[in-house]
C-alpha cells in the first residue's frame, strides 16, 4: 500500500480500488479499521460486485457507513448460479429498477469449481449483459476456465454501448487482444501478475487496471 501512499500525496491522483468485496464476513473484525487505513494511504473509491441476494444488505450497510468512498455494482457471480438461478436473477432486477448502481458484476462464467451449471451460466450472463446494454452500465466480468463461452456471448451480444472489465484477466496475449476488441479493459489482480504469460499481455496491452481481489 506504501507506493499508493507515495502517489497520492506526490499528485492529485484518485486511487481506485475496482474490485473488492469489503462487505464479506472475512472482515467483520477489523472492516472500519482496513478501510481507514486504505482511504489513508490514498485509496479513496472502493467499487464492490455483487455476489447473490445473501450480501445485499450488507453492501447498503457498507455504503451508508462510507457514502463518499462506496460505489456499489449489482449482479450475480456465476459460481453463485445454481437451481434458484432464475429467482436470484429477479432480485437483481429489481434492485436495478430501484436504485442506481455502478456496474453491473460480478458476472460471467466459471467452470473451475462446477461444470453442471453452465446452461443456466449462460442465460445468467446473457440476461445481465443486456440489463448493462438497458441501464447503459459498465459489466464486470468474471472468467475461470471459460473464455471460449464467455467470447462466444460477448461476439453475439456485442454492441458500441456494451463495455467494462474483464476482472482477474489470466488469458494469453490473443484473448487478451479479443476481450479489448469488445470494449473490455482487463484487470490485472496480485495473484495472477506473476505469470509469465500475464507479464507479457502487461508489457503488450495499454488497457488494463490494477486489482487486489481475487475472488
Ligand atoms: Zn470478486
């Protein structure tokens, strides 16, 4: 955090932390105290993606407890779409009806953990995609083991209002080109920057952003 620091009292930079799930459990011990120390390093923005209806509520906490740092994003992760998938949806819905958001995330598709799910994988992706495309909001996406169904989404849904993140990128230069052909940036988080292959895209790409959550 110490080179944040650095930057931000040497400039005006905003530091943006764009993904990070502060309202999780992990951190009921030392939350207030976490975030201080970020917003006093210079991390002032903190953009939280959504999981499933469990966290909505402790999202709002967050972001009454820190108006002017919190921005949330609404959605629901793909490792989080089981049977009720179609109930879960509907509540994202409505909370986008309702109020306004930042992004639309996390969402995507993952095949690392569970493969019996990716008909309803792919519906859950389609459907928030073209509720980003409505609301005119940025996706965060979220890729494990399934760029090919996630590009072949992206090729079909593709459009110039259609853009965002491609969170915790770990795909080779070409797919890295391919998600920046769909207006996607690509987020580069600590656990991943250590591959040779991601050091690469780094060094050959100019669209990506930092991260520090890997889930
Ligand atoms: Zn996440």
């Amino acid at each position: 955090i110490l080179p944040f620091k650095f930057l931000a009292l040497k400039s005006n930079l905003i530091i943006t932390d764009t993904h990070t799930h502060l309202y999780s459990e992990e951190f009921d011990q030392d939350r207030n105290e976490m975030i201080q120390r970020s917003i006093d390093a210079g991390v002032t923005r903190f953009f939280i993606p959504a999981i499933d209806s469990s966290c909505t509520e402790a999202m709002y906490d967050l972001e009454k407890n820190y108006p002017d740092h919190v921005f949330l994003m609404m959605g629901l992760h793909p490792t989080y779409v089981k049977d009720n998938y179609l109930e879960e949806l509907e509540h994202v819905e409505n909370e986008l009806a309702k109020r306004k958001f930042y992004a639309i995330g996390e969402i995507g598709i993952d095949l690392y953990w569970d493969k019996t799910h990716l008909p309803q994988q792919q519906i859950a992706f389609r459907t928030q995609i073209q509720w980003a495309k409505k609301y005119k909001l940025p996706i965060v996406i979220h890729c494990r083991e399934a760029f090919d169904e996630i590009f072949e989404i992206l090729e079909e849904e593709k459009s110039p209002e259609l853009f965002g993140i491609f969170h915790c990128f770990s795909g080779t230069y070409e797919q890295a080109l391919r998600a920046i052909s769909y207006n996607m940036k690509l987020g580069i988080g600590g656990v991943n920057s250590f591959a040779k292959h991601i050091l690469f895209v780094i060094f050959n790409v100019t669209l990506f952003i930092m991260e520090c959550s890997k889930c």
